[in-house]
C-alpha cells in the first residue's frame, strides 16, 4: 500500500515519512514488534558508552537504549501514539532533515526503518552529521532475503521486501568511516516479529496482525495476501510444511537476512 509523499519526504494521512501508510497498518504494531532482548544487546553494545543517543525512525520504541538520554524521531503520528509511557515523545521530524546541530550526539541508531526514507544517501548523511561517535543501523540483506521459507508461499511479499531493503554495501558506503556488518542470529522464541521471527513458528503468520506489522504484506494485493496464507493453512493442516521445514520448530536460532551495520567516524 503505497501512500503519496508530500515535499517534504512525508505521506499522507498520520504522517508517514516512508513508502508505509502507518496510519492504516501500525495501529496493532507494538503488540507484535516488541523488541529482542538478544537483538538489543547487540545494539547496546555497539553504542559503546554513548550517553545521549539519537534514535531515528524511532516508531513505538523497540531497541531504545534505557538508562541513556534518547531524543526519538519519528514522522507518524499512529507510531508515536503507541510509546510506553517510560519512554520520552518521540519529535515529529524525517532523516533526511534532522533537527539538530553537528555533533549534538555520542551515538545515533535506526531499526527497521531504513527501507522506509525517501532519501537513504540524505538520511544517513544526517546523522553521521548530528553524531559524534558510531551510527548503528539494523536492517536486512536484500540479497537473502529470499533464503527463507516463506518464498514458497508469498514470494511476492518477499520480492517487495527485497527491493525496498537498501543493499548493506550501500549503508556502509554512505555513513563513512569505518564499518563493520555483524550478521545477527534470530532466537526461536524471538519477541519482535518480523517475518523471519516465526521461522519456526509459522503458525503465527496465519495471523492478521503479525502480516500487518510486517509492512511489506501491505504492498500486495488481497488476493495474493489470501492465496498466500490459505496455501500455508493446508500446509500446516496435511504436514506438507512440517515435513519440509519442522526441523526449524526446535532449531534454537536461525542466521537469515538481518544485520546490524556499525560505523565510527
């Protein structure tokens, strides 16, 4: 579901900064994008000992560091709304114009939100602009994003998710300095569903609001969101999927497209 983008880089409706209607697929997001603890240690651990950190494309608050001063932007108003009360408001402002002076922080991060900016090369520009130190940005390999189940049943939910992803090359390229691309494992019984977070869970893609916290399911249509679930549904009900992919059900993690890119200055 495209939206149209303003001059601005914003959407329509709440808001929206990205190629996501927010206002109509996030009411439900932070019920199912909860963060990872695994995932968020390794996100703290490459903010090293920032005290004030820049959180962008912040949404509902996943990964945000507790116990350091966060600043969070984020443009949709529906994501804003649906904050912790422990975490401060979120200021409604894009990547690709942060309201900031240079160096305003020690480190600065971005989860799941890249694909989402009208301008990746202008966004990341910004902050390695407004950071003094390292620039964390989680994100996913387009190159494997098709390594994965789910292909079988949605590849063009897939096929919308890797063109959209930003190649990881590209994301290093354009935050300078000295980048290192750690590849990150996702637990079996993983808190953040994305769509590689029920690899061993399928069932849980039969799920209307596990697909809507997935924004690429937005961007096709109903009949291929029906055929894809309905093909899944009787794979689980014969055994079809058990009998090619149940070994996942007990495999602790699994290494599939995610990766956290890490640059210092």
């Amino acid at each position: 579901m495209a939206i149209r983008r303003d001059e601005d880089g914003r959407g329509g409706g709440d808001g929206s900064a990205g190629d996501a209607d927010y206002g109509a697929i996030g009411a439900g997001y932070a019920q199912y994008r909860r963060p990872e603890p695994r995932i968020a240690a390794l996100i703290e651990a490459a903010l090293g000992d920032a005290g004030t950190v820049l959180n962008v494309g912040a949404g509902a608050g996943s990964y945000e560091p507790r116990g350091r001063a966060v600043t969070a932007v984020e443009p949709s108003a529906t994501m804003r709304a649906q904050r912790p009360a422990d975490l401060p408001p979120a200021i409604d402002a894009v990547a690709e114009s942060l309201p900031f002076p240079d160096g305003a922080f020690d480190a600065a991060m971005a989860t799941f939100t890249v694909h989402q900016w009208r301008d990746l090369g202008a966004g990341l520009a910004e902050m390695r602009r407004v950071t003094r130190g390292p620039v964390a940005i989680l994100s996913c390999d387009p190159d494997a994003v098709a390594d994965f189940w789910l292909n079988d049943y949605a590849p063009e939910v897939l096929a919308t998710e890797a063109r959209r992803y930003p190649p990881i090359a590209a994301i290093a390229a354009a935050l300078g300095g000295t980048a290192a691309v750690l590849p990150v494992p996702i637990p079996l019984d993983c808190r953040d569903g994305f769509n590689e977070a029920y690899y061993g869970r399928p069932e849980r893609l039969l799920e209307d609001g596990a697909r809507l916290a997935c924004s690429a399911w937005s961007f096709v249509a109903p009949a291929v969101r029906d055929r894809a679930v309905a093909a899944l549904r009787r794979d689980l009900v014969d055994g079809t999927w058990d009998a090619r992919h149940g070994a996942l059900r007990t495999r602790p993690e699994f290494h599939g497209s995610l990766r956290l890119v890490v640059a210092r200055p």
